[in-house]
C-alpha cells in the first residue's frame, strides 16, 4: 500500500526435558491508504517441537491470523513439520501447511535452510 505497517509480538517457550512448547501473541496495525479498506487485526500461533537423539526434531504448530479486510476470512492453519540440525550452522526444515478457511491455502509443502554465524 505504500504506508507503513507495525507489529507487535510477545513470544513465549518452555523446555522441559526434549520437549520445547511455545506460543505467540501479536498485534498487526496496518498503514491506511484510500485504495484499500485494511483493518489492524491479532494474531496467535501455539506449537510443541520434541528432539529425537541429537540433531532431529518433530514439530507442530497451530496458526490463527483475524481477517486483514472486510472482504477477507479469518486463517487457521496447521504446520507439522521435521528439523534438522547439520553441525552447530547449518539446520535444515521439511514442513507442511493444512489451512482450514477460504483465506488459507488449502495445502503447502516447503523446505527451509538456515545458516547461523559463527
């Protein structure tokens, strides 16, 4: 739109043992323009990640998004995924999206890589 967006997020994790839980609480408020009718909107993720031996992880989290107009729907939306850690840099993640409402796809596949800086 050309305006400026902020954001605002609190995000919350425990580990406890080999399981790490977390959660994620937000405030989007979006830059008003003539051209489009966008509302600021909350948003909130809940999700649990347990470590299988030393480099794995098996992950689920649970996305909810309000609507960003009044011509759009609410998203729910289900991620599992897997993570891999290659040495203390490199971590490599397969995962999958389910969305449950018109404003989600309907199903995504993707791979993630990350490098961590020495």
């Amino acid at each position: 739109t050309g305006e400026l967006d902020l954001g605002y997020q609190l995000d919350f994790y425990s580990t406890l043992e080999r399981n790490t839980y977390f959660s994620t609480l937000g405030y989007r408020q979006r830059g008003k323009t003539p051209l489009f009718d966008l509302e600021n909107s909350f948003y909130a993720s809940l999700g649990m990640m347990r470590q299988y031996g030393d480099n794995t992880f098996l992950g689920l989290i649970y996305d909810y998004r309000e609507r960003a107009s009044s011509n759009a729907f609410e998203s729910h939306e289900l991620m599992p995924f897997v993570s891999y850690n290659l040495g203390k840099q490199w971590n490599f993640m397969l995962y999958t999206i389910v969305g449950f409402t018109a404003s989600s796809a309907d199903q995504t596949f993707g791979l993630q890589a990350s490098y961590t800086l020495p």
